[in-house]
C-alpha cells in the first residue's frame, strides 16, 4: 500500500547563492526552481532516467545545472526549455519562460530502495561586474535549488493507493498555494488538507497528464491537488496533512510534511525610497489636474475614465464591452485604459470608444507600478474626465490613478477571492508589499463598488468603507438572444454540429482552466458507470491552444477510449452552443456569477453547476437546475448522473422556469440605469467642487 516516497526535507550544507554588491543584505529569494522528474508519487525505474525541471534567478541568467545521484554527479544540461507556467507564476524571475532543462542519466546500477538528486544551478557572471578582472570571480560555487528522494520501482511493484507533498524546505508566514499528488483505485474523489491539524479545506485537483514509464496499477488514477493555506506565523515549524477519499475504498491519509516557518520575505524598497516614488508621482498628477481643460460641464453627461485588466475574450471582458455600449447609447462618453489588449479593443474604438493599452506593470518594482498610475492619469486628464468607472479587482492601479486625480470611482467587481488570495493569485510571492498596501488602499477609498452576487460582496466588506458596497445582478441582451432562436433552427444546428435528436448534449462554456474544473467534469463523465452507453455528449467549448491543461484532458480522453466528449477552442460565436444543448454545466470551484449561465438561461436551458459564491442565488435545486458540491468528483458524478436520468420534458420545464427567472431578474436596462445615475451624481459632485 501507500508510497515510499517524500520530497527531502534536508538542505544541503555548502553552496549558497551569497554574492556581494546589489544583492547584498536582500531578504528575497534569488533561485528558485524544482525537479519535476521523477515524479515523487511514482518514483523512478532503474535505466535510463529523464531528470528535469526548471530553475530561474532574478537577477543573472542560469547557464546550466548538474544533477547528482547520492553524492555523485551524473549529468548536466543547459538552460533554454519553454515554460510558460514558469513565466506566469514567477514574474519576478529573470528568463522565468525560458527556464527548462532536461537530461537523461543512467540509474540502471542502483541498489537500493531509495535514491536522492540534487540539482545545482551554474550561474552566468554578474551583470554588474566592476571590471573584467573580477569576471572569474562572480561565477563563485554552483548554487544548489532543488532535492528530492524517491524510492526505486522495480517490474510488479503496482501502486494500489498513496500520495504526497510536493514540499519545499521552508515556507514564511501568510498564503501559500500548497501542492501534492495522490493515486487511488477507480480515481480520486476529494482530498481535504490539513495545517495543524486545523482544516483548510477541500483541495482543487487535476489529473496530471503523462507519466512517463511509470508504474501504476492497473485500476489506479493519480490528481494533482492544490490548496491555499494560510500558514500561522510566531513558531519554527509547520506541519501539513492531507486525506484523501478516493471513488473507491475508504479514506486515507498521506505522508504528512514539515517545514521550516521563516521571516516573511518582503520588498527590499526602503520607506524613504518609496515615499520619493510616490511624491513624484503626485507631483507629476498634480501639474497634469492644472493643465487639464477646465469647462463648466455641470449639465453634460459623464466623461468616464474605464480601467479593466484585459481586452481579449472572457466573461468580465464582455461584461464590460456590454455595459459600455449602453451607456454610450445614453450619452455618455467613456475612454478606456487596460493594461492588455485584445479582440474588444477594435470593437469598442468601432462604437467610439477610445482604448490605451498601458502594457503590464512589474509587481515587485515600486518604480514599474508608479508609471503605469501616471500614464492613466495622464489618459484621464488628456481626456477630460471627472468619474471613473473599473472593472474587476486586478484594475486597482487604475483605481489609484483616478484616486490621486480627485476622481470619485465606481468599482464592478466579479473575482470570489478574499483580498489577501486575490493578492496571492495574482502576485504569488515574494510578497509585493507596495502592491497590497495600493490596492488595499483603493479599495477602502472607492466610493461605490458592485458585486453581482452577496456572497462575494460577504468577502470584500471588510475591506471597503461603511455602505460602499451593493449588489447589482447584471443582465444580459435578451433580445439579441431571442432574434438569434427565431433565425436560426435548432434541428439543423445540431445536425451540422453532429448530434441527432435523441443525443442529450451537455455543455461546458468557459476557458478551459483549473478553477473551472473540466479535467474534473470529463472524470466523472467518463468514470460513471450509469452514464457508460448512453446517447450523452459532453461539449467542452474554450480550448486555448498550448494550455498543459487541456492537453491533459486530451491525454485522459485518448488513454480512456472516451469518444463521447468533444473539445472545442475559444470562439466568439457562443449562440451556437447554448442553442445546440439541452443542459449547461459548470465544474468551477471560484465563480461568482457567470455570464454563460444567465445567457444559457435565457436560451431556455437548465443549469447544472457546483454550489459556490453566487451561483446559489441564481440556481435553485431541482427547479431550474442542479446543485452539487465543489471539488467532490463523486458529488459530480452522481450529479451528472441526476441530469442524464431526467425526462427530457422535465428538462424543458426546468429550461423555462430558468428563461422566467432571468427575464425577471437581469435586465441589462435595469443595471445600466443603475451605472448611468451613479456616475452622473458622482461627475456632478467632482464639477461642484471645481
């Protein structure tokens, strides 16, 4: 049973990353990288062995690693292998895309039971070097940044149920996303994550894609699971425990996992540097306001300065482009600033809507942010503007901006994260302080912020100021929906999408991504033996090409002979779809009210969906939907399987009571008015006080 199996919880003595200069005196990490072959759950088979990983600095290019087996070195590899995960999760970094690395090694004459790797990196000189005399010198020893020990498979060791940390030697204070596998019978159903002792909750988890020359049972399933844990601080040490249930047998627990609590990494900005930073740009904002025409616009409309994260396809992306068409058709004129551009760029300017791409800010460079706060008040001011309406919480620089402008905001938040995880999500660690103090500060300044569901405005309240927040439930174009049925005949879509009258067709619509769950959803899909030889497609509509995730759901349905789901890349047309199926479906464990369930609704179809944030204020059980628990593969299942059970007339019945409920609820007018009164009042107040 179980695993012989554990990342090493031991550091090796020597090498050190320590050069002196720039770095010197600095609490933040400089290498960071890890081996993700062999896979701690599986272990490694003697012969020849591909060891890789990544490893990235933040401040010198990484020429090379050298990786050795119980003390001996036994091979070396450059450093060039894309990994974009890396570049996401670890900005900071310097090459973060570029820092693969793989070799092969030969452990045909291993022994014994268990063997260690470690991985050390060979760094490029310093770029700050004084003079070529002291070239040699910058090398200095190779710096180690990874160690795992893994037990040795032979033939016909099968693994029946087990798991594992992937752990780290030390972890600081604060929220950390922790990480593991386990492998059970029939598939895992639900791992729940313990920091001591105290739960932390349900883990999200993932099947892992390939393990190459692995060694599994025959019945055995591996996930991947992750949690946010919030790690305590005032003591050494933690500890973290995990059960797993799995779909078949009972409960068990996995090796549990130490680790060191250090001081909390932070910023290495000075108060005085930071104070330097900030007074220069309120002095630059400052000569920007006195510059900026002055009119008499008491009785105009709004002049609205818009700040969003992004401008490519996505469900707050089109949020907004629909409420900035209304609001224009009212008069009012809005002028756009995102930090990403995208397909809504050409499409806004096509209705008179200015857009400025800004590009992305460094997250840890006080400097970074502060420019980019500059370049939308220097938009806004250009502009004329005297209200300013953001979108989604990553917009809070431009939030600031508008602050330091003297301009009154309205803030549309969708995210169903805490502050301190958003925080984490986004700018994983070390922590940027600079950022949590500006957007923190943002928050508690805005005047008026919109949620679309109480749950999530629940989570923000105690980071905005007294009475700012309320719940606005946005709607959708009902009548672009309706001329779309008229127009278009559902038999013959189906048939030119290949599904015959009698097949019930289950929709998934929605970048395909972890926090939506489809790798989960295509599980229990295609694991449930009620479901196996029935007329049931399942449609998974928002592949984005590359995504190691939905490779991983390709690789699942290759290996299972699972013909009945269909994958289909992000596409504007999502009409087509909704009118296509009989039922839509939603696996996400962090929503707060999709824009595809209420367009869905409005096509007449019931939902079925896990019971997070706002869904259930949208969805009731058993009336125009079904509700089951999140990040549960059985609730899933059984879920699925309540659905595919259902009369197709009872189906039709729950469609209609959902068409009613949004007809009722979600009129796109009714939130624009909402929008349009409160930007006019807070522009009439900003013009009052000129």
């Amino acid at each position: 049973m179980g695993l012989r199996v554990s990342k090493s919880s031991e550091r090796p003595q020597g090498p050190t990353d320590q050069a002196p200069g720039a770095d010197a005196g600095r609490s933040l990490p400089r290498i960071e990288g890890s081996i993700d072959e062999p896979s701690p759950i599986h272990g490694a088979v003697p012969g020849q062995v591909q060891v890789r990983g990544w490893v990235a600095h933040r401040r010198r290019d990484v020429l090379g690693v050298v990786v050795m087996v119980d003390g001996a070195v036994v091979g070396g590899c450059e450093v060039s292998g894309e990994r974009p995960d890396v570049a996401a999760a670890h900005p900071a970094l310097r090459r973060a895309g570029s820092s693969g690395w793989s070799t092969v090694v030969d452990l045909s004459g291993v022994k014994g039971p268990d063997l260690r790797i470690d991985v050390f990196a060979i760094l490029a000189p310093r770029s700050d070097t004084p003079s070529e005399a002291d070239a040699d010198r910058s090398f200095g020893q190779p710096v180690h940044f990874s160690s795992v020990t893994v037990g040795v498979r032979r033939a016909g060791d099968a693994v029946v149920r087990g798991g594992c940390f992937v752990v780290r030697d030390d972890l600081t204070s604060g929220l950390h996303k922790i990480y593991g596998l386990a492998e059970a019978p029939g598939g895992v159903s639900r791992v729940e994550v313990f920091c001591e002792g105290v739960s932390a909750g349900l883990a999200r988890t993932a099947l892992p894609g390939r393990f190459e020359g692995a060694q599994q049972g025959p019945d055995s399933a591996v996930a991947l699971f992750e949690r946010v844990v919030d790690v305590p601080g005032g003591r050494d040490r933690v500890s973290m425990t995990a059960v797993v249930t799995p779909c078949e047998g009972e409960p068990f627990e996995i090796r549990p996992w130490t680790a060191r609590v250090e001081e909390d990494l932070v910023d290495a900005w000075s108060p005085e540097r930071l104070e330097v930073v900030r007074r220069r740009t309120d002095e630059t904002i400052r000569m920007i306001s006195q510059r900026a025409p002055r009119e008499d616009r008491s009785d105009a409309a709004p002049r609205v300065l818009v700040v969003t994260h992004d401008l490519g396809l996505g469900g707050g992306q089109l949020y907004l482009q629909e409420l900035l068409k209304r609001l224009s058709r009212r008069g009012v004129e809005c002028f756009v600033a995102s930090p990403r551009g995208g397909r809504l760029v050409a499409e806004l300017e096509e209705h008179g809507i200015p857009v400025l791409v800004t590009g992305t800010f460094d997250p840890h460079d006080a400097e970074s942010y502060e420019a980019q706060v500059r370049q939308i008040a220097l938009w806004a001011a250009e502009q004329g503007c005297d209200v300013a309406l953001a979108n989604t919480m990553s917009a809070f620089p431009g939030v600031d901006a508008a602050h330091r402008l003297g301009l009154e905001v309205v803030w549309a938040i969708h995210e169903s994260f805490p502050v301190p995880q958003f925080l984490s999500e986004a700018f994983p660690p070390p922590r940027p302080t600079y950022i949590e103090e500006r957007s923190t500060d943002a928050l508690r300044r805005t005047r008026r912020a919109v949620f679309e569901a109480a749950a999530t405005l629940d989570l923000y309240a105690p980071w905005l100021a007294p009475d700012a927040g309320e719940v606005v439930p946005y709607g959708v174009d009902f009548s672009e929906i309706d001329d779309y049925r008229a127009r278009v005949d559902r038999s013959r879509l189906r048939a030119e999408l290949g599904f015959s009258e009698e097949t019930l067709v289950l929709l998934v619509l929605g970048t395909i991504e972890p926090r939506k769950a489809q790798v989960n959803i295509t599980q229990a899909f295609a694991g449930s033996a009620a479901l196996a030889g029935r007329d049931v497609s399942l449609v998974l509509v928002g592949a984005k090409e590359g995504s190691p995730y939905v490779e991983a759901i390709e690789d699942y349905l290759k290996a299972s002979g699972e013909s009945r789901v269909r994958v289909e890349p992000v596409q504007p047309d999502t009409y087509k779809w909704y009118h296509a199926a009989d039922v839509l479906l939603s696996g996400s464990d962090v929503e707060s009210l999709p824009r595809s369930m209420l367009e869905a609704m409005a096509f007449d179809r019931p939902i079925a969906s896990t019971s997070v944030f706002g869904i259930p204020e949208l969805v009731s059980d058993g009336v125009d939907g079904f509700l089951c628990e999140s990040r549960d593969l059985l609730s899933l299942r059984a879920m699925l399987e309540r659905v595919a059970s259902t009369p197709r007339e009872q189906l039709a019945s729950m469609g209609a009571r959902a068409r009613a409920k949004v007809l009722e609820r979600h009129d796109p007018e009714i939130y624009t008015a909402h929008y349009d009164a409160l930007l006019t009042a807070m522009a009439s107040g900003s013009a009052a006080r000129r």
